[in-house]
C-alpha cells in the first residue's frame, strides 16, 4: 500500500505544483455543456497527472473529468478530479482541491484530498489509518446529536431542483450550524472532524472516488443517499453513469440520518 500511497501523493503534488501557477491569476473561463466552468489550470493539472500516470504505471487504467476514460478494463484504476470546486478557484475562494484515488476492481485502496491554496491535504489507505498534511492522524468528531452537528453542503440550489430540497431543510434547521463549504472542501472537515455532515445531491465519480477509503479510515459513514457505501460493483462497473450519476453524504458515524427508507449513519 505504500507504494500506491507514494503515488498518489506525488501525483498530488505534480497537480498542485500547476494549480498554483494559475491561481488568483486573470485566466480564461470556458463553460462546458452541462454549465460547469473549466480552466487551463484544471486541464493542465489533469495532463500532468496522466503522464505521471502512464509512466509510473503503464497497465492502469484512468477515469479524470476532463479528458474521459482509458483501458477502462485495467484491474487497477486511477481516478483524478484535477479541481474540484472550480467555481471556487475561479473567483479566488481557497475552498478547492485535488481528488485522487486509485482503485482495484472499483475498490479504493488509496485515495487523496489535496487543498492547494490552503497547503493542506488528507489521505488514507486500505487498512493503514487516515492522516493529514506530514502524517497527523485523523478521525471523525465524538459530536453525538444533530442539534450539536455543523451541516455543509454545496448550493441550496442544486439540492431543492434535485428534490432533496425539504428533507434538507429539516436537517439544516435541527443542525447547530450550516454552512455551504461544500465540494471536497466540505468532506475534508468531516474527516478531520471539524463538522459532522456533508451532503451532495448529484455527483461524478471523480469527485468521490476516495471517500469510501478515507471515512472508512477516519471512522466515520459515507455512501450514496440510497445507502450504497460502494461505488462500484465486485467486478469493477460503476453502479451509476460516471458523471453526475451519484449521490453522496457523509458523516461522523454517531447519529442516524434518514433519508426515505435509508437510515444513514
């Protein structure tokens, strides 16, 4: 596992090492189709990362969100968020990061949450703990109750047009705190213990590839909001399309929250 670690963190370093070049610079913003903000930083982040990639390990396969699917069919697989929270790096918030995880057979088995404006970086491996920055360990908060709980999530927007929008509420309004710092951002607070829950109403598997692994890791609860804690099934294949196909909430693991049917805790 310290192999994969070694990395997955040297890959995150190569993406960080871009993003900054570009950060609070003037740059060109293009829209894509599904009215998401993309940047040469998150494509030249990506571009490096692929090449460290097929050098260091040729027979991989690789899922980013910028430039799609290779060997699709490899046993193991890198999957690469070059920025997650590209609004946020584009008007100058320091609440976005570098998401990686390789995977074997759609199992996590190293996987990484880098925060390049903020120097900081979580990361975890199957079996070996949940840590931070130069190897300080990590674990989700001992906060029992929603009503003593810090709540994030991204935009109350996108969560009331997904129909999430009363159920969220309810949550929002018997929570302690809410607050929108939401896209890996949000999670990495969870796992470091400084909130209690983060949802996601609509996702792609880059922006979660990790997460399983790292909550695991820390202690705490992850899974889609119909209570699937894997992404993928036994023999590799996404349960849901790759982009914008899942859903996500995590939490510290001592309180039931029930969305529907599911009691996720």
């Amino acid at each position: 596992m310290q192999d994969f670690l070694s990395l997955v963190l040297q890959a995150g370093n190569i993406a960080q090492s871009e993003i900054l070049k570009h950060w609070k610079t003037s740059i060109n913003v293009e829209w894509k189709a599904d009215a998401t903000p993309v940047t040469i930083a998150d494509k030249k982040a990506e571009e490096l990362v692929r090449s460290f990639a097929q050098k260091e390990t040729p027979e991989f396969g690789f899922i980013g969100e910028e430039f799609g699917q290779e060997n699709p069919n490899a046993e193991y697989q890198w999957v690469l968020d070059p920025i997650d929270g590209t609004k946020s790096f584009i008007y100058g918030v320091p609440l976005f990061g570098t998401i990686i995880a390789i995977l074997k057979k759609g199992a996590p088995i190293a996987g990484l949450i880098q925060l390049p404006a903020l120097n900081s970086k979580i990361w975890a491996t199957a079996g070996g703990g949940a840590f931070a920055d130069e190897g300080v360990p990590i674990k989700v908060s001992d906060v029992s109750e929603l009503k003593d709980s810090l709540v994030l999530s991204g935009t109350l927007n996108t969560m009331e047009s997904k129909g999430y929008g009363d159920w969220f509420a309810d949550i929002r309004k018997n929570a302690k705190l809410y607050r929108g710092w939401g896209d890996c951002f949000g999670y990495y607070q969870v796992a470091c213990g400084r909130a209690e829950v983060m949802v996601d109403p609509v996702v792609s598997i880059w922006d979660i590839a990790p997460l399983p692994l790292i909550f695991a890791e820390a202690g705490g609860y992850f899974s889609t909001l119909k209570g699937e804690k894997n992404l993928f099934s036994s023999t590799g294949e996404p349960l849901h399309p790759i982009q914008d196909g899942y859903t996500a909430i995590a939490t510290n693991r001592k309180f039931p929250i029930f969305y529907n049917t599911y009691e996720l805790i």
